[in-house]
C-alpha cells in the first residue's frame, strides 16, 4: 500500500479534486516478496488501470506468481478496489493472488477468486468452465507451502539441498508442499524434520554443507542477498526437509 501511495503522489499530474492522466498508483508484490509498482494510464478507449500496468512491470523484470496487489487513489485517496475488467483478468491469470480492497472496516485481503464468485475463467485458448480448485486459498489448502528459487529445484530433487535457512518466514513440523516459483511452478510433497531457531552469526559449516553450499560465511553472504535487512544478531531458522516425491508435479 505504501508504495503505490508513494508512486502515485510523486507521479500524478492531478492536483487535488482535479482529472488527470494519471491519478491511481498501483503495486504488485510477486512470490519471491520482491515489489512492482505503476501508475494508470487514462484514455477515453480504455486506457489500462494502474492494477495491470504493475502487473506487466512485473512480469517484464521475470516475475511469474504473484501473492497481492493493491491500488491506492492519489492525493491520500487510500485504497480503492479493482473495477470488473481487472477483477477478471485477476481470475483470469491470478486466481489465487489476494487483493487488497476497502471496507467499512478498512483494507482487507481477499482471494481474487473471491471477487469474482462462480465466474468462468479466460485462457488463450478459449472460456473455461468452473474450476472449483481456484477458488481455494493454495495456502491453506493443503500441506504448508515452503517457497524456493527454481535455481533450487535439481538440488533439492538430487538430495544436494536438504536444508533451507528462513528470516520471519516460518515453517512447522510436517508434511509441506516445496514450491519452485517457475513458469508453470513445481511443486514437490515433502516433509519437514526438523527446523532450529539460532542466530544468523552461529551458522555452521555443517548447514552451508546441507544447502549446497561450502562455508557458513558464504551461506550467511546469501542469506544477506535474499534478506537486505539481516543482521548478524538476527535470529534465522534452519529448515531441514526431505522430499517424499523426486519426481515432483508442474
């Protein structure tokens, strides 16, 4: 919300209570936690909402899956819900993304599924009938999802990579579902063995070793590449997993 409150004031050429080109700032956040942002781009043949600007901003800089999306009028406006044609390219393409809306009670995040109740979904290929699978919530319905680079899939399939080290992304006990965020995604069944919590300086050697790596200063450089913010004095949880399935769906 922030950044497309960000984007939409530093770039809307409306003043306050005028119309304008650009005056909705949308953002995007994809599977991997990184964000895309966009603004609108009015014209009296339907010039695209700001929704589906970040949604190509996204994919143009390799993002495949997104996990929400929000659009937030200019000039403090706050947060404003998706009109019906970008509701169905939503469901069309992102049938699980949650979308973040206005209500009585403030912004809350519903499937984008949700948006739509009992609409047949668009492919290239022609209208689709209802698919009761996507309006299911993938997070919760079934086993926990652990999220991985597909750099990540031969290793984890090869048992190179048995381990995996997480900052405030927590996991539990169990079965799990290793999703590789490649297009289309994979998706192994696993179970998780065991999960330590310790501090991001006190990473063994050991643990690199189990993530394919060699020495816990090259896990903890990684580490640092995926999570900016880490500190050494941060604590971390190291996931160890097996998979119970090498071949894997797509």
């Amino acid at each position: 919300m922030e950044l497309a409150r960000r984007t939409v004031d530093a770039h809307t050429d409306a003043g306050p209570d005028e119309d304008g080109i650009h005056t909705m700032g949308a953002a995007v956040m994809a599977a991997d936690y990184r964000m895309f942002a966009g603004v609108n781009l009015y014209h009296f043949t339907g010039g695209p909402c700001a929704e589906l600007v970040a949604l190509g901003a996204a994919r143009a800089q390799g993002a495949r899956q997104m996990r929400c999306i929000v659009a937030v009028g200019n000039h403090g406006r706050g947060v404003i819900g998706p009109c019906g044609r970008d509701r169905q390219v939503f469901v069309d393409y992102y049938p699980t993304m949650r979308v973040i809306v206005p209500t009585p009670a403030g912004p809350r995040s519903v499937l984008a599924a949700d948006l739509m109740p009992l609409t047949q979904r668009w492919t290239p290929e022609g209208m689709n009938g209802l698919d009761p699978s996507v309006y299911q919530d993938p997070e919760t319905a079934g086993p926990p999802i652990i999220r991985f680079n597909p750099r990540y899939l031969d290793d984890v399939r090869s048992g190179a990579k048995t381990k995996t080290t997480r900052f405030r992304d927590p996991a539990q006990l169990g079965p799990a579902r290793l999703v590789f965020e490649s297009d289309p995604e994979v998706v192994l069944p696993a179970e998780v063995t065991g999960i330590r919590h310790c501090l991001l300086s006190d990473l063994t050697n050991q643990d690199a070793q189990a993530e394919g790596l060699t020495t816990a200063t090259e896990l903890r450089g990684v580490l640092k590449g995926h999570y900016p913010d880490l500190a050494e004095t941060d604590e971390v949880d190291v996931i160890t997993f097996q998979i119970s399935d090498r071949t894997g769906a797509a």
